[in-house]
C-alpha cells in the first residue's frame, strides 16, 4: 500500500514545489533583471566617460604642445634680447669711445687755430720792418727767397691742418649720428621683443590655466569612471550573487520536498492532521543560544529575537529538517557554522541574553514574525529591517 501512496505523495508535493517556485523564480528574475537593468545602464555612462576622457587626454596634449611652442618662442626671444644687449652695450662703448675722439679733435682743432692765430698776429705786426730788415741786411737772395718761403709754407700748413681738423671733425660726427641712429634701432628691436615677449608670456599663462582646467576636468572624469567601474563590478557580483541564491534555494527546496515526501509516505509525519510534536531539550538550548550570539551579537535585543524566531519557523516548516539542530547545521544556511565560530560559541556556552532570548522563542513560543530567512541589509532584499539584518519570508 505504501507503495503505491508514496508515488502520489511525491508527485502531489513535487507539483506544489514547482508552483511555488515559480512564483520565487519570477521574483527573483525581477531583481536580477533590475539589476542587470541598472548595470547596463551604468556601462552605458561609463562608455560616454571614457569617450569623454579620450576628447580631454586629446585636447590636453594639444595644449601641452601649444604650450611647449610657446616656451620655445619665448626662449628664442629671451636669447634674442641677451644678444641685442650685447649689441647695445657695445654700440654705447663705441658711442663713448668717438665722442672721445671728437672732444679730442675739438681740442686739436682749436689749439691748432690759435696757434695760426698767434703766427699770424706776429707776422702782421712784425711784417714790413722785419721784410725791410732782411732786404738790407746782409743775406744774400737766396737766404731772402727762403725766409718768404718759409713764411709761406708755414701759413700753408696751418691752412691744411685746419682743413684736416675740419674733415676729421666732419667724420667723426658723421659716425657718432650712424652709432646713434644704430643704437636707437637697436633699442626700437629690443622694446619690440620686450612686448613680444610680455605677450607671449601672457598667452603661457593662458594657456597653462586651460590645461589646469583639462587636468581637473580628467581628474573629475576618472573619479567618476573609477566609481561607476566599482558600481559596475558590484552590481555584476550582485547578480552572481542573486543567481548562486537562487541555485542554492532550488536545491534546498528540492532535497527538502523529497525529505518531506520520503517522510510521510513513511509516516513519519502526520499528514492527516497536520500535528507537529517536537520536544527541545537542555542542549538545543545551547545550541539556539549559540547561533543566536554568532548571528546577532551587538544587535537590539529584538534582531537576538528574530534569529530566533528565523530558526524555529523552519524547524515547524516541513520544507526544512524539523529540529534546532538540523537546522542549524543544514548546508550554506548560516555562516558561522561553516566557518566554525558556531562550533567555538556553543562549546563555550553563550551569554546570558542570548540564553535568555533563547527560552523565550524555544519555550515560551515567542515569534516576532513569519521569516524564513535573513542576511545582512542591502538594497535587492526587502523584508522587515532589525539592526543590520533584513529578515523576510520568501
């Protein structure tokens, strides 16, 4: 007879699992598909930003080759006017050098001049009783030819030494007026280059203020691609995340409706009047205590509660092991046993609240909700909100 009920049990309660999961699977293809949703959405701004960061890098560098131009411009300026102050430094020592000189012909010029003068003024005054006195004196004519000659002569180097005077005085003005119109032109060069160069180092100054602009503008940009990257990343493991769960609760959801079937086809539930009897003992105790210092430690009271209250509405729910224990140490169900804290707690006993929370949901049928699972707070599961956790019934 159990023989042929078991196939129907199975079948009755296998149809039941996949309705149910139906439902759960739509609900959770809906988080992944929000979430996918908003992972492609942000792909989509981090293409535009780094399409964005291509246009900046590209006009950064631009202006950095500007910049570079402009600096070798105005070092070529810089160099320029070194060289034409060389230039004017010593255009001003030959200036100083032919003034000299022509101070100094002035001077020539004007001994030269009063000399002939003086020669001149004896001559005149001397003139008629000296010629008289050489005529009937005793020289012969040819001492008399040479005197006149030589009076001659005298007045002729005057004459041509003045002229030279004058020449030398001619020339040497004639070249100061050239190295003064020289050094004007060559100061009307440096005072260009000297705008040139003020305006060149304005446009530096321009141009390095745009580039500090493109450096915060690519500053802001990789801040914000790095950001949407982690968003990116987070969303994604969020997703593997939902998936992995989901995996996990259809493999649960199965071995538990197989359990299930296997045991009331065996009777060992009572299918027909739906009673559940279980009788916790001293170590049960414990080892609520326990999983409820290791989930819940440093939350309120109420979140010490409600992990309780979590693991007693799965040992009355037959899709899950019907005691404390089994619960407990069901596969990938709570984290501290898999990572052996649960182990430690339980060997060294709780503390007195979780103790006392413990009697509460085991003995005293304190439940403070219908959940079946909870995890800690983030923005796919929504549930009641105690402390850190989000408890909910799925």
């Amino acid at each position: 007879m159990k023989q042929k009920i078991f196939p129907v049990i199975f079948t009755c309660i296998v149809a039941a699992f996949v309705a149910a999961n139906v439902k759960a699977e739509n609900s959770y293809q809906e988080n992944i598909n929000a979430e996918e949703s908003k992972v492609n959405e942000k792909e989509e701004k981090l293409n535009e930003i780094q399409s964005l960061l291509g246009g900046l890098n590209e006009s950064k560098s631009n202006l950095d080759e500007y910049l570079n131009g402009l600096k070798n411009s105005y070092n070529a300026i810089s160099e320029y006017m070194e060289n034409l102050n060389g230039e004017i430094l010593e255009k001003q020592k030959q200036i100083d050098d032919i003034n000299m000189e022509l101070e100094k012909a002035k001077i020539e010029r004007t001994e030269q001049y009063e000399a002939m003068k003086l020669r001149i003024k004896y001559m005149y005054e001397t003139g008629d009783s000296s010629f008289i006195e050489v005529i009937f004196s005793d020289a012969s004519l040819s001492e008399i030819l040479n005197k006149v000659e030589y009076t001659s002569e005298l007045l002729e180097y005057d004459r041509s030494k003045l002229l030279e005077y004058e020449q030398l005085l001619t020339y040497i003005e004639a070249a100061r007026l050239e190295l003064t119109a020289e050094m004007e032109n060559l100061n009307i060069l440096l005072k260009d280059q000297q705008e040139r160069q003020n305006e060149m180092s304005s446009m530096m100054s321009d141009a390095s203020a745009n580039i500090r602009d493109k450096e915060n503008e690519i500053d802001a940009a990789e801040e914000r691609a790095e950001q949407l990257a982690k968003e990116i990343q987070a969303g994604k493991d969020t997703i593997e995340e939902l998936k992995e769960e989901e995996s996990r609760r259809i493999a649960e959801s199965i071995r538990q409706s197989v359990e299930q079937a296997s045991r009331e086809a065996a009777g060992v539930s009572d299918a027909t009047t739906g009673s559940f009897t279980y009788n916790p003992d001293d170590e049960d105790l414990m080892r609520m205590a326990a999983i409820m210092y290791c989930e819940a430690r440093g939350e309120p009271y109420e979140g010490i509660l409600a992990v309780g209250t979590v693991v007693m509405n799965r040992v009355e729910d037959p899709r899950f092991p019907n005691t404390i224990e089994g619960v407990i140490m069901s596969p990938k169900q709570f984290s501290p046993v898999a990572s052996g804290l649960y182990a430690i707690a339980y060997a060294k006993g709780a503390n007195e609240t979780c103790i006392r929370a413990a009697n509460e949901v085991i003995y005293g049928g304190v439940r403070t909700g219908n959940w079946l699972y909870f995890r800690t707070v983030n923005n796919i599961i929504q549930g009641t909100v105690i402390g850190n956790h989000v408890f909910y019934y799925r």
